[in-house]
C-alpha cells in the first residue's frame, strides 16, 4: 500500500516545491500544533498533540514543561513529515502560547524546578487578597493595566519561589529563570541561547510596565520577584534566534511571538482601532485594538499591549472569560451528558429555549468583567422537565452570555457601539452558539474561513519579519470571512434571557456586586 498526503491526514493540500513557507506554533492550554502556511495565508499542514493537564488539589492547574516542550518538538517533525516540507523551505517560524501559565528553570541545569502553574490556576488567592487588603491594586492596574487576580504569572511566580525547597535561595543567588510558554519555548528550542518574551506577553504577567515597556522595580519589589529572573522583551515581530541544528536540520529563524489572543487578534487584521475579535477557545478572549491609546477600563477590563511590530505598540482592551469550550468538555468527560462535543450542537438547537434554564461555569472564578475568584458554577431554573438537552444548551448559551457581557462593557468604555464581531476558534464553529450570539448582541458575527487564526496571526508576525509579506494591506487582502451570523432575535426576548442570565450570576458570586 503506497502512502498518499490524504492518507497522512493533509487534505486539499496544494505544494509548490519550489516555494518556502512559514511554520506556526500554537501551544495552547489543551494542545500544542505545528502549522504550515503558504504565501496566501492558507494552511498547507497542520499537526497536533493533546498536552496533559493535571489538578492536584481543587482550584489548582498545572502542566509539565518537559511533556510541553516535547510535544511541540513533536508536532514540528510531524508536519514536516505530512506535508514533505522541510526545513530547508521554511523561511521563519512563529511562536504563539497560552499566555500567564509561569515556568520557572535552573539556569545551570535548564530543568523546571516546579510544574507550569497554569493561566486558570486559582491558587494564589490568598496572597491575591492580602495585595488587595494592602492597597496595591491601584499600583498594578496604573502600571500594567491589569486587575490583581491570581490569573495572572506575578503571583504565581512568587507562589514557586515561596514553596519549592531552595527556590528564593536560588533566585537570589541569580539562577532561576522565569518565563511564559513562549520563553521556555525559545529557550529550548535555541539549545539555550535566547531568553527572551515579546511585549505583547510580558503585559500579561502583572510584573510590565505597559507605558515604560520595561519590567517594574516596584512591581517585582511587590511580589518579591529578582530583575535577574527576567527575560529580555522584544517586539512580536523580529529576530529571536535559530531553531537549534539537532532540532531542524536548517535552523531556520524564529521571527514572530506573540501571545495567543494577541495572535489571533492579528491574524482577524484587526489592525485599527475598535476592531474586535472574539475567541471562543477553552476560555473566551474578546481583545478591542484601541490604537496608541491605554483606555482604562472602568467596567471590570483589562488594557494590555495588542499589537507590537513595526516599531509602533497599539494598545487593547481585553475581557477574559475562563470557562467557554472547557465547559462543553466538563459536560463530555466529567457528566458524561454528552458523547462528543460535535454533540453539544444538535442537542441545544433540538429544543425552541432554554426553558428558564442558565449554567453560570464559575468553575475558578469569574473573569471579566466580575474579576470573582472565589465565585462558584451554578446550574439553576431545573424542572421536572428538564432534560440534558435543557442543560447542555444551557452550556452552550454561556459562552454568549459571558461574552455579552465583555463587549457591552468595552463599548462602556470606549463610548462607541461595536458594529460586529470576529470569531474563532473551536467552539465558533458551533452554529447554535453563534447564531445565539449574534442575538444576544444584535449585531452581525462574523466567523473566518479557519479556526486556527492564532497560528495564522503569528504567522504574518513572522513572515513580515522576512519579507515574506510586504505590508498590512497584504495581509487584509488574504482574510476572508467564511459566514456571516444575522441577528433575528425580539427585543422582548432578547431582555428576557439577559434578565435570567443576570439573575444567575448574581447567585453564583461569592459577594453581593
């Protein structure tokens, strides 16, 4: 039997062998993938691995660096191998990740000292609450633009130094190494010859002076971080070093990080200001580009660095939501209601409403624009009649309800209204889900040819880096809208479902707000 690009998994896959590409790495919260990208913007490739995630006490999140990094050296070789482009045709690679999950290493030997403490890790509560008691919130929030939350890598930082055995001695002494995904990525993949991060994640440890765009004495005094254990900060588009020879034979550049949602918001285009994009992921990411502008949020936001290439910063607003497609996967594998997660659409269309029925999933808290770490996930309006439909479409409603929420706050923020939305990722191929969003929000939603939008944003990231794209305009001329989402819902019951859903989270909330 003679092995065919189908066969391997590369469906309508068009190579021109005289060509070069780009290689995007995603390394998500659930997977690690390896992409192939051609000169149009389409996927040529892809590869995937699932990446372990263990819950050792309730509330708290970890993940191995050493399986991560495997895994995404994995992937590397496997796309490689489907497409039979190699590394003699990939002119740069980009780096994408799950942006606040901490890994900190041994300088000397390169090896973790503790497990990654992942973004939806709820275990630094207690020192979250103890800042907050001490009057640092405004610190934080005036220097990074973000909230004091345990969501964030300062904390968890501090959390490893404070109880791994030796650590702070460590620290001290200069020989520990604190990174994002990205940084333990590059680090690695350069046989230890760049430490670095870009702007666009070193926002999201609560420990970057957006406006300086430099790390913050007063912020590392705070959460008792050394400067030693930082790594240099660069822009999203530019040089970090060459894959190592014993990992692709061609040590082709790394040109392109960014962290993921700031990816995605790049590869949406969303390149001017109020341009919103919305990932519908294992957590939701609404990012608004506010242009040159930190707009501080007053509604329950973030502002965070969106886009930093071409020597410009333009600035977002964000709302992250913590629980979106990771609650139709609590449904699958810890209720078992649901099979599949393809399932989850046919069984919330296949009755007319939720029956009264809302599923707030506080499962660690509520993000944006609650920022309640200690709110818990609720299920209420069950009747005699309910059924696991009722339940899952429930589920799948929250997503919109969350993401309602965000975006009524941006345009609070802001003072404009928003016309539409950009959508990926997983869940924004789930038709109810999106039809229900548009509804809710009474304004078209528009969802992209890929889901995989991440991995195409920090691919143009990489490939402008080169020359291989020219400019902006190349990369708006590749973006092509795959559905567009009308609403068609009444007023009446528009208002109807939000009063519900307002009622829910309310009673899921650990304080009256």
């Amino acid at each position: 039997m003679s092995l065919n690009l189908g066969s391997l998994g590369v469906e309508d896959a068009s190579f021109s062998f005289g060509c070069s590409y780009i290689m995007a790495l995603d390394c998500g919260t659930t997977s690690v993938l390896a992409t192939i990208v051609d000169e149009y913007g389409c996927i040529v490739a892809q590869a995937r691995r699932s990446v372990k995630t263990s819950f050792p006490r309730p509330g708290w999140v970890e993940q191995d660096p050493m399986e991560v990094l495997a895994s995404q050296i994995g992937v590397m070789m496997e796309v490689q191998f489907k497409s039979g482009i190699h590394s003699d045709r990939i002119a740069a690679i980009g780096i994408s990740n799950q942006r606040e999950t901490t890994v900190v290493w041994d300088r000397i030997s390169g090896q973790p000292i503790y497990n990654a403490i992942v973004w939806q890790c709820r275990r630094t509560a207690p020192l979250i609450d103890e800042l907050v008691e001490r009057g640092a919130e405004g610190l934080v929030r005036s220097r990074t633009g973000l909230t004091l939350d345990p969501y964030f890598s300062a904390s968890k930082v501090q959390w490893i130094l404070d109880n791994v055995d030796g650590a702070r001695e460590s620290a001290a002494a200069g020989d520990l190494m604190f990174g994002t995904i990205d940084t333990w990525l590059i680090y690695n993949l350069t046989g230890s010859q760049v430490f670095a991060t870009d702007y666009t994640n070193a926002s999201r440890t609560a420990l970057f002076n957006i406006h300086a765009l430099d790390w913050d004495d007063d912020l590392l005094a705070l959460f008792d971080v050394p400067r030693s254990m930082m790594p240099e900060v660069r822009w999203s588009s530019g040089d970090y070093g060459r894959v190592a020879s014993d990992i692709m034979t061609n040590m082709p550049p790394i040109m392109g990080v960014a962290g993921d949602q700031q990816a995605s918001l790049f590869g949406h285009c969303c390149f001017h200001p109020g341009q919103t994009k919305n990932t519908y992921g294992t957590g939701c990411f609404m990012l608004m580009n506010t242009g040159d502008e930190v707009v501080e949020s007053k509604n329950g936001l973030v502002s965070t660095i969106g886009i930093a290439a071409d020597g410009k910063i333009s600035y977002a607003l964000e709302g992250s939501i913590f629980a979106a497609g990771s609650t139709v996967n609590w449904l699958r594998k810890n209720m078992g209601i649901i099979s599949s997660v393809s399932e989850s659409a046919q069984l919330a269309a296949s009755i007319n409403d939720n029956e009264g029925c809302y599923f707030v999933p506080a499962f660690a808290g509520l993000g944006a624009p609650w920022w309640d770490p200690h709110a818990r996930g609720i299920v209420c309006g069950l009747t005699g009649a309910s059924s696991r439909a009722t339940i899952v479409r429930a589920a799948c409603e929250s997503m919109a309800y969350q993401s309602y929420d965000v975006l009524r706050a941006m345009e609070q923020d802001v003072g404009l209204s928003i016309e539409r939305l950009s959508v990926d990722g997983g869940a924004a191929r789930n038709e109810f889900i999106m039809q229900f969003q548009a509804d809710l929000l009474d304004i078209p939603v528009l969802q992209c040819e890929t889901v995989e939008t991440t991995a195409i944003g920090v691919a143009y990231l990489a490939g402008l880096a080169v020359g291989y794209w020219g400019d902006l305009e190349e990369l708006e001329q590749n973006a092509q809208i795959v559905k567009t989402f009308l609403p068609h819902m009444s007023a009446e019951r528009r208002e109807q479902n939000l009063a519900g859903w307002r009622d829910a989270v309310k009673r899921s909330l650990s304080t009256a707000q």
